[in-house]
C-alpha cells in the first residue's frame, strides 16, 4: 500500500527545494534530500500564501521506510513537521 509523505519546510528550505540555486546552506538542504532518495513536490505551487507554499509531499511504497524517513525528517532544522499517512482510495 503506498503511502504520503508531506513535509512543512522552513521558509529557507522552500527556497533550495528543487532549486539549482548555489547558496552553501541552500546547497547543503538539498544534499540532505537527495540522500533519502525521495522527490518532494510542493502541494499548491501556484499558493499566493508562503505558509501553503511551504508544504511539500511525496509518495513511498514501503510502510515501514515511509515511518523512518519520517522520523529523520523530524531530526532536521529546516522541517517544520512531517508526518505520513495512506493514499487515499475511493471506497470499494
């Protein structure tokens, strides 16, 4: 069963994700990302409002990894929140 990952990052963060933008702390912030093997795309792009701007997702197929990334995204200072949850399915 795949499950959403969504992620608030910090302002800072919402900058360098996804950037090629080379500032060394923007730098650093992407490193970070790539090293959990994961593509975080930004929920409403087109969001006039920076807090909405700042909250990003994506999706893992594994329960079990899907926690652990979690957990380590929590651990970082640029993260706000995460949390993960199911993706949602039409009743059967």
């Amino acid at each position: 069963m795949p499950f959403v990952i969504t992620v608030q990052f910090t302002p800072q963060a919402v900058r360098a994700v996804g950037s090629d933008n080379s500032a060394a702390d923007e730098t650093e912030i992407n490193e970070i990302l790539r090293g959990l093997s994961l593509e975080f795309h930004q929920n409403d792009p087109l969001a006039d409002d920076e807090e909405l701007k700042s909250y990003f997702s994506t999706v893992i197929d594994d329960e079990v990894r899907a926690n652990k990334i979690v957990e380590r995204l929590m651990l970082l200072s640029f993260v706000l929140g995460a949390y993960m949850k199911p993706v949602d399915a039409p009743p059967e």
